[in-house]
C-alpha cells in the first residue's frame, strides 16, 4: 500500500465583510477543491483577514468551522500582516493608514488573531515560553514549524506595518533547536508569512513609484541569515504569502513556495493553490489553479506578475537524506 500525504497551501486570503466580498466566494471554493483533491491537511500563510476586525475573524472561523477544518491536524494559520494591522484598502486610505496604524495596539491583535483560531494551535510544541511562536507540530510525516514574521509598528523599522521580521526570542529558539537535533526524523516544513525573493524585474518597469516603495516596505529583515538558520534546521519547504502572486522558487538548496496569488492575483485569473505531496518518501509541489468563473481544473502552470503563463516544474526532493 502506497504512503502519501497532501498538504495544501493558501495564503493571503484577505477575507472581509466591508470589502473583497468575492474574496469569501473565492476561498469557499478554494477549501473545497483542496479537500476534494484530497488534502490531508491545509496551511494559510498569513492575511487570512484584511482588516483586523474582530468579526472578519468570525467570518473566517464561520467558514473553516463549515469545512471541518477548526482542528490542529487539519489546519495550520500563522499571522500576516492585515491580520495584526488591517491595511489600506481605498485609495483615500493611502494617506491616513500610516497615522491610523500608530493607534493599534499589537499586543492586542495578536491575542485576537491567536484566540480567533486556538483550536488550531492544540497540542502544538511551543519553543519559549512567553509566546506562541515558533511552535512545531506533526502533521503525518511532516514537521511543521509555524513563525510570527509581523513585528510592531516602528517608525523607522515598520511604517506601513508591512515589513517582516522575526524577533530576537523566535530566533533564540530556533537556534536552540539546531543543537537539540529533534528535527532529524521528519521533513520539515516552515511556514511564515513574508517572501524570501525579490520583486520581479518586471515589476519595475516603467518606473512605478509604488512598486518602489513597495519594494522598501514589504522586506523580510536578515533574510540571508533566516536562509541560513533555515539550512542549520534541515529544512525543506518554506511556505509563505505577502507578495500575491503564486510562484516556487529555490534558494540555498530549500524550496520556496508562494501562495499569495490564491485570490489576489492582478488581475485575478485564476484561483491558486500549492499542493505539497509525499509519496513513499519523496516530494513534489505543485500549483494548482481553479478557472474563475467556478469551473475547477488542476493545471500545474503558474502566472507570473507579467500574466505570461509559464511552465512549473514539479520539484522532487527526498524528505531525508
Ligand atoms: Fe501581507
């Protein structure tokens, strides 16, 4: 008999009652298709909601609870950035979310974010502590370790609440972990919310301003050293969101895989998922994509930021060596 487990990978689903209302839709039919295909276990990579409020949480909670999916073997969440900050989301916001985000209490948020979708952090390990990340949990042959890439807001470090940074004590822990060598025995798996890529050249042309200042406020801080401590760690996949767009990528011999573009691609074409399968000791990911209007196929191509479609090789890897 054949051993195989799915994971599925969606991130920045930015469900709101106030705006995106197709967004709720989108991710309904997103759980479906996963869970239809199979899935044995389903990770959100951050921004599950957009605005932070408190009954965009319930929304979600509502949906997962309908899917059969408020269980920590069934789902991992960690936080992005809207789920701590909420963001701008009309044009005239621009100019008054950076005052406005002074005013959000961080402490608060992610107790929010963190009481909204407790049954999925049961039974975890947790790493220090004092707070809830970095936890591991075992999901079949998987070691997945969950990070808090959203740091509080700073005026020089964190302007827009975008940034992505891990603190001091996440890092301690995870330093911590390489000399007790408790990863040896399965594939590990990371999931954050910030990207370890840069933008595309092609998001550049033209010289769009936002897509500079883009660029300056949505960075993962000491990346390279996170890349490093990631291969101390011996891990294999790093899944992630914030850019929003669908892509996988290597670097320093670990795979990367966006699931940003699960709802947000611009413009939207299709809806996304990465499908992670382990299959007698070996790897592979995919993207899948689901044909707007609901239509469902499972087309391994991506789109990138410049909407060519383009070939995605299925990468293989053994889980251990
Ligand atoms: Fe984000």
């Amino acid at each position: 008999m054949k051993n195989i487990f799915q994971i599925a990978h969606i991130s920045d689903p930015h469900l709101s009652r106030q705006h995106y209302r197709e967004h709720i839709k989108s991710f309904k039919m997103l759980l479906r298709s996963m869970l239809n295909e199979g899935a044995d276990h389903i990770i959100i990579s951050g921004d599950i909601v957009s605005t932070a409020d408190e009954d965009d949480y319930y929304l979600a909670r509502e949906i997962l609870s309908n899917h059969q999916l408020l269980e920590s073997s069934k789902l991992t969440i960690v936080p992005g950035n809207h789920d701590i900050f909420g963001g701008p989301h009309r044009a005239i916001d621009v100019f008054s979310f950076p005052q406005h985000i002074r005013s959000i209490d961080y402490t608060r948020h992610t107790e929010l974010f963190q009481n909204a979708f407790a049954e999925t952090f049961q039974g975890v390990t947790r790493l220090n502590e004092t707070s809830l990340f970095p936890f591991i949990k075992i999901v079949g042959p998987f070691n997945i370790i969950g990070l808090n890439s959203i740091p509080p807001w700073s005026f020089r470090q964190n302007p827009l609440g975008t940034n992505g940074m891990l603190d001091d004590q996440q890092i301690d822990a995870l330093e911590k972990l390489t000399s007790l060598g408790i990863l040896a025995d399965r594939t590990n798996i990371i999931v954050v919310h910030h990207h370890f890529n840069d933008l595309l050249q092609s998001d550049y042309d033209g010289g769009k301003l936002w897509t500079k200042i883009e660029s300056n406020t949505m960075r993962m801080k000491k990346r390279k050293k996170i890349v490093r401590l990631f291969q101390s760690l011996n891990v294999r996949y790093v899944l992630h969101g914030h850019i929003h767009r669908n892509e996988i990528y290597n670097r320093s011999g670990i795979l990367f895989a966006n699931g940003a573009g699960a709802v947000c691609d611009d413009p939207v074409r299709f809806l996304k998922y990465n499908v992670l399968t382990y299959l007698d000791g070996y790897c592979n990911v995919k993207i899948r994509q689901l044909p707007i209007p609901y239509q469902i196929s499972t087309v391994t191509q991506a789109l990138h930021r410049n909407h060519q479609p383009l070939r995605i090789p299925v990468f293989a890897m053994k889980p251990m060596e």
